[in-house]
C-alpha cells in the first residue's frame, strides 16, 4: 500500500491535487482551510444484523468544503458500507449517532434467503420480493458490476438467478445516492 507523501507513514487515503494523502494528513489541511478540527471518534465499532451476526466495522470521518462525511466500512472486504453527510458546524458527536442508527437500520432486513436441498444443491431468493443493496466493480468481468446485499457480493448472473422465480412481473430499479436511505413504501408485510 503506498504511503501519504506528507507523513509518510498512514497509508493513502485522497488524492489532493498532485498529492497522495493519509487521511488525517488531509483533514489537516482541510481543517486550516475551513476553520473546523475533525473531532476524535472511534477507530471502529462492531454490529449485529438483523440475523444477529456480527460484523467489524472501520469509521472515517472526512472534513469537506461541502461538509463533514462519516464512513462505516465493513472490514471484511465487500461488505456493508454506510455514509452519513452534515454540515461542517453541525455537531459531529451527533453525525456519530446517525452513521451507527443508519447501519443498524440498513442490516435490519436481510434480502436474500440461501437454501439448501436434500440432494446437495442449494438457490437463492428473495425474502420479501425486493432488495436493496451497493453497486460494486467487479474485478472479475469489467461489463457487469457486482451487488453488495446483506453484506455480501453477488455475481450479476446469481442477481439474475433471483429474479427468474418474477417472470412477467414488473420491477422497480431506483438509484439512491451513498449519503441517502434506503426507503421502502409502506404496505402490508408478507408472511
Ligand atoms: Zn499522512
């Protein structure tokens, strides 16, 4: 992994003009610039989802001109990632609260359901007839990208797999932007 260029030390995190920087080495300058220090918060924090597994996550915090970005990135590599954005004078110990409550709500509802048949074989579905999930480059096929739901990728084709039980219905494709929710309408649940 190549090194900051101001430090020397932390790893890259930014490009910033011709400079390759840590991320601490970046909201230093940035906190010069805009008159606001990034507050201390935790390395890392560990969550259940809604299956009561546990998952290890890195927290980043990013001073912006537009704004402040806090980062929970699963450690494990192709797993959740949840991103909240404040305002740069908002209260950060809050913005903190918020990145964990918007991971938490986004590993409430696990999408697709593995079973596994007598005779070996085992199919994927989907639990309640949707899914939500991270568009991810697939370092496999460079066409297709791969979906990232529950926490875990999927090849576009096993997406496919799902949805051929849906034949004739209609789908609803709908791009939500990383510092967004996902929201699903209100209606009935299923059994
Ligand atoms: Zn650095």
């Amino acid at each position: 992994m190549a090194k900051c260029q101001e430090c020397q030390k932390n790893e890259v995190y930014i490009h910033f003009g011709e400079d390759r920087l840590c991320l601490d080495c970046f909201n230093e300058i940035m906190a010069n610039e805009l008159g606001v220090e990034a507050e201390s918060y935790p390395e890392g924090v560990t969550l259940r989802d809604g299956k009561g597994e546990v998952h290890h996550f890195r927290l980043r915090k990013r001073l912006d001109p537009m704004g402040i970005v806090m980062e929970a990135e699963e450690q494990a590599s192709g797993g959740y990632h949840f991103q909240v954005f404040g305002d740069l004078h908002g209260d950060q110990g809050e913005l903190f609260l918020q990145l964990i409550s918007k991971a938490e709500r986004g590993m409430a509802e696990m999408y697709v359901e593995a079973r596994k048949f007598s005779n070996g074989q085992s199919s994927l579905s989907m639990k309640k007839d949707r899914m939500a999930g991270r568009i991810e480059w697939n370092p496999l096929d460079e066409d297709v990208p791969v979906l990232v739901v529950d926490g875990k990728s999927y090849a576009w084709k096993e997406i496919g797999k799902m949805l051929m039980s849906y034949e004739g219905f209609q789908v609803k494709l709908e791009m939500v932007d990383p510092s967004e929710e996902v929201r699903w309408s209100e209606r009935e649940e299923k059994d």
